[in-house]
C-alpha cells in the first residue's frame, strides 16, 4: 500500500543528507501515529520516496531509524510493515511527556524572569493571530514555539531536550486543526503564564499536567473514531 504522504518542501542546497533523512522519519512518524498509516501497511521505498519529492537513500535510512523507535519492523523479501500502535502506547508516550513538563514547570516557576515572562505573552498572541487565521501550520509553529520558550525558562536544558525529543511523536496537525483545541489551549497558556507570573508552581505544575491529560485523550478520541482498533484482533 503507498503511504500516504505529501512531498517534503523542496530541500535547499546545504540540507544535510542526515537531516532530511530525520525529515522523512518525522512525516512517516507523524502518519503512524495520526492513523493516517494504518498497521500492516506496508511502506515501499520507491513510492514513499517518489511522493515525498526525495530519492530512496534517506527514505531507507528514515525507516531504519523507525524500526529502531518499535514503529516499523522489516519483513524479509516484503519491505518495512507498520507495527500495531496501542492505546498504552500513547499513553505512554504522554505520560513521559507530562512527567518531564511537570519538572519544567516547577523549575520555571522559581526562576523565570520578567523578559521570559514577556516573550510567552508574545508568542501567545502569536498563537491567538494564528488560531483567528485558522492557520493550523501557523498555529503548530506557535505552540511549539511557546513551549521551547516555557522550557528553556526552566533553565534544565538537558531536561528540555528529552522532551523535546518525546514531542517528536505527537502530530501537532491534528490539535492544531482542532477549533476546541486551539480555544483549551489559549485558555491555559493564559493561566499558565498568569501562574508563572506569581511563580505559583503548584499551579503551573497543574495546568501544565492538565494539558497533556487532555492532549492524550483527543489523540487517543480521534484514532477511535478512525477504527484503528476495531475487530477482535484490534490491539489494546
């Protein structure tokens, strides 16, 4: 089955080979964990390459780097098959998440300055110009870009970094195509940097948790309402 997928942005000169490699990996990624590549389909170098606009070399090393994450798995003679993604599995992978901003969250609370304060509330508005747009590519970009700068006012950059790592499986497309979404998250970015403003880290640290409990469950809402795990064999 051809994955379904849309051709990367033509890569300028200077793109590593390294680095659009871990581009494909992220578009195949994302479609794993979206539904949009369902389990059992399987992934075919020369079709996956020809639809995301590259040649088959760092098509081949995104998949080696999915087989090692448990997301693909190489059957011999047949190509790499996308393995089954359960509901624990995304629980999981928000759990680490929340467990990681949660740490963040209190460590900003102490620490974070006024000029910090300031550039969240200009990413906020960001965000708020791109939600009223319903632009979801401009609002992906602002959330993430509110999130680096919340992390990075914890000062634990090593701590930061894993999480940034951990997002790399969520597919911020379908939160940001979400009105309901971007209207939860307004609300709590709002709160959260009213509570940091007080560095109220009990608060920061709930709203903050909040928010990945929510996020798990319409990730979770949305895979159901694909039939991802339908039928007896579905997994768990």
């Amino acid at each position: 089955m051809n994955a379904p997928v849309r051709p990367l942005p033509t890569p300028s000169r200077g793109v590593r080979r390294e680095q659009l490699s871990d581009e494909v990996a992220a578009r195949l990624r994302v479609d794993i964990m979206s539904g949009a590549l369902r389990p059992g389909t399987f992934i075919r170098l020369d079709e996956t390459a020809a639809a995301l606009g590259v040649s088959i070399t760092p098509v081949r090393e995104a998949l080696r780097t999915l087989r090692g994450e448990g997301m693909v798995q190489l059957e011999p003679h047949r190509g790499h098959v996308v393995l089954p993604l359960t509901r624990t599995d995304i629980e999981d992978i928000f759990w680490l998440q929340a467990t990681l901003a949660r740490k963040l969250a209190a460590t900003a609370a102490e620490r974070i300055t006024d000029e910090q304060i300031d550039e969240l509330e200009r990413v906020l508005a960001d965000l708020e110009d791109a939600v009223a747009r319903s632009d979801a590519e401009a609002v992906a970009a602002a959330e993430f870009a509110f999130h680096r700068a919340f992390n990075l006012a914890s000062g634990r950059i090593k701590l930061a970094w894993f999480r940034l790592h951990v997002a790399r499986y969520l597919p911020p497309l379908i939160y940001a195509s979400d009105p309901q979404w971007a209207t939860a998250a307004i609300a709590n970015h709002r709160a959260l940097i009213e509570a940091l403003r007080r560095h109220d880290a009990g608060a920061a640290v709930e709203l903050v948790s909040g928010q990945f409990t929510d996020g798990a469950a319409r990730l979770i809402a949305r895979l159901e309402q694909t039939g991802l795990w339908n039928g007896p064999d579905a997994p768990g």
